[in-house]
C-alpha cells in the first residue's frame, strides 16, 4: 500500500484539489513547485514542495526518490479564445508524451510500485445517447487525442514492467478554482459564449473538488483505466443553459453549427461529440462517490461560491 506520494503537477488546477485529499487520507505528499510563490501554496496544501524538471530524467528521478507512488497530474491548456490555434495545446501535448515517458522511466528505474496518470474522456468516440465505459471505442482523429493516448500506453508499459498503472480519464472540469470556468462565467456574463448549432450532444463533466478526491481514491485502485464524471451527463445545450442561469446570466445566443470548427479549432470535436460518460467502474471498484451529482445542482454551488468571493473582495476595497 502506497505511503509516500510524489505528484508531478501538484498545482494546476487538479493538484491543487488533490494534494489536501492525499494529505488528509494520511499519506506523505511530495509535490513539483516552481518558484516561492507555488511552493508555499504546496506547504499550504499540507505537501512538501521540490523543484523539477519535468523533461530532465536526473531531476525527475531525484524528486521522487522514497516514494512509493507516482501522480502525472501535468496539463498546461491556454485561454478558451486561443483554443483554436493548434501550438495552443503544444506543451499539453508534450506532457502527457515524453513528460509521460520521463515519468514511467523513472519510476521503473527506481522501483517505485504504482504510478497514475492523468488522461480525459474527450477520447471517446461519439455514443449518441449510449452510456460510454472503459471499453468504449476510442477516437484518435486529432494530434492531441493521440497524444493522449500515446499517454496512456506509458501507463500500460509501466503495468507490463511488474509495475501498477492506473489511468484516470476525467470528464470536463468546473469549479471556481479552474480558470477555465472563471473564463467561461465572464464570457457568459457578456453574452459572448454561445451555443452552436442544436448543442444536443451528451457532455460529460466533474466537480473539481469530486476530481481531485477521486485522485486519493485511486491510488489503491487495481491497474487498469477508470473514468471520473458525475453521475448524470446532461447535453451540452443544458450545460451553458444551467450555467447561464445560474450565474444570472442572459440565455446563450444561438449560433449555426457550420461556425464551430471556425470558431474553435480541432477542440470543436471534443464540445460536438457526444459522450455520455459512466463512472460505475471506479465507484465499484474504489467507494468513491461524487458529492455533486451533475451540473443541476453543481453551477448553483459555483455561482454561490463566486457570489461569497466577489462580496468578500467588495469588502476588502
């Protein structure tokens, strides 16, 4: 049973929501941080901060040198306005490839037991209205979706080596901590995120606080690949209609569908395929469960949050 943790990634978005949950289930939590500022958020978060590079093989197998578990939650996606340039998912790209390769190398060469790997469902081919699991078809029609997949199969040469490898696949992320989300509420607030096309497609998504327990849940997982979404997939017109609402927001323009892929490059098959995501087999296998059911009640939680932090920041000026 893994004891001491090393997690490469440890504060984007889903480290951030991961360290504590880790930290709190008793284990020693080790975490990349580049620079003062990250690293003294990584003690905050109850871990202990180390400088790394990531691409250097030296350094990676120096940071996690004593631990007996491996965490890969690297990712690094630019604005939601830059999504449709290709060199914006450049870095991601190389993360979950040679940053995965890195990783698994030196995870074998140190004899660490387990490593994890941070992947997402947007691999999967489009179901229609079909539930979609582990061994649903996948769709690697785009750079970044073989990469990820390239990504994956470090995590299944690490299994063949004796090793356990763990793959989570994890729905869109929201939450007030992700960037992403906080992009998408003022885009909406403007009236400038827009449905496009009937938007009748399921659309898959997880509560980063759930994302980030998840994480703890797993690192004891038997090896193999499990996703993390909440329990009821809506569609995505119901996505933005939910989100708008909540943030009292005007309901979303609707646009014709030719304008998506204009609009948001190779990402637009990810936001146009349907994938209606099951998470039976890691709440079977782990216990785990997600404390937000579906965006129905998570965007009302949200947008409460951003009411309590906005009048918190109007008291401070």
């Amino acid at each position: 049973m893994a004891r001491k943790i090393f997690v490469a990634g440890g504060t984007g978005v889903l480290g951030r929501a991961s360290l504590q949950p880790l930290v709190e289930a008793g284990y020693t939590v080790r975490s990349t941080a580049r620079g003062r500022d990250k690293a003294d958020l990584v003690r905050r978060l109850g871990a202990e901060p180390v400088e790394c590079d990531l691409y250097d093989p030296a350094s990676v197998q120096r940071a996690m040198s004593g631990c007996d578990a491996v965490i890969r939650l690297t990712t690094k996606i630019g604005s939601l306005m830059k999504i449709r340039n290709p060199r914006a998912w450049d870095e991601t790209n190389r993360l979950r490839t040679t940053g995965a390769r890195i990783l698994v190398d030196a995870a074998i060469a140190t004899g660490v037991p387990v490593y994890l790997h941070e992947s997402v469902t947007f691999v999967y081919a489009d179901g229609g209205s079909n539930w979609l699991n582990e061994d649903s078809a996948v769709d690697d029609n785009s750079q970044v979706m073989r990469s990820t997949l390239e990504g994956e199969q470090e995590v299944a040469r690490f299994t063949q080596t004796g090793g356990r490898g763990v793959v989570l696949r994890f729905a869109a992320f929201y939450g007030l901590d992700a960037p992403s989300t906080v992009e998408t509420i003022s885009l909406a607030r403007k009236r400038m995120l827009n449905q496009i096309g009937p938007a009748a497609n399921y659309f898959s998504s997880i509560y980063v606080p759930d994302a980030g327990r998840a994480v703890t849940a797993a690192v004891n997982a038997p090896a193999g690949i499990y996703n993390v979404c909440d329990n009821e997939p809506v569609t995505f017109a119901e996505f933005l209609r939910l989100m708008a609402s909540a943030m009292g927001a005007k309901k979303p323009l609707h646009l014709p569908g030719f304008l998506g892929k204009p609009m948001f490059g190779q990402a637009w098959s990810y936001f146009s395929r349907s994938t209606r995501v099951s998470n039976a087999k890691l709440k079977q296998v782990t216990g785990w469960q997600p404390q937000v059911k579906s965006v129905r009640e998570g965007w009302p939680q949200v947008a409460a949050a951003l009411k309590a932090s906005e009048a918190g920041m109007r008291e401070a000026a």
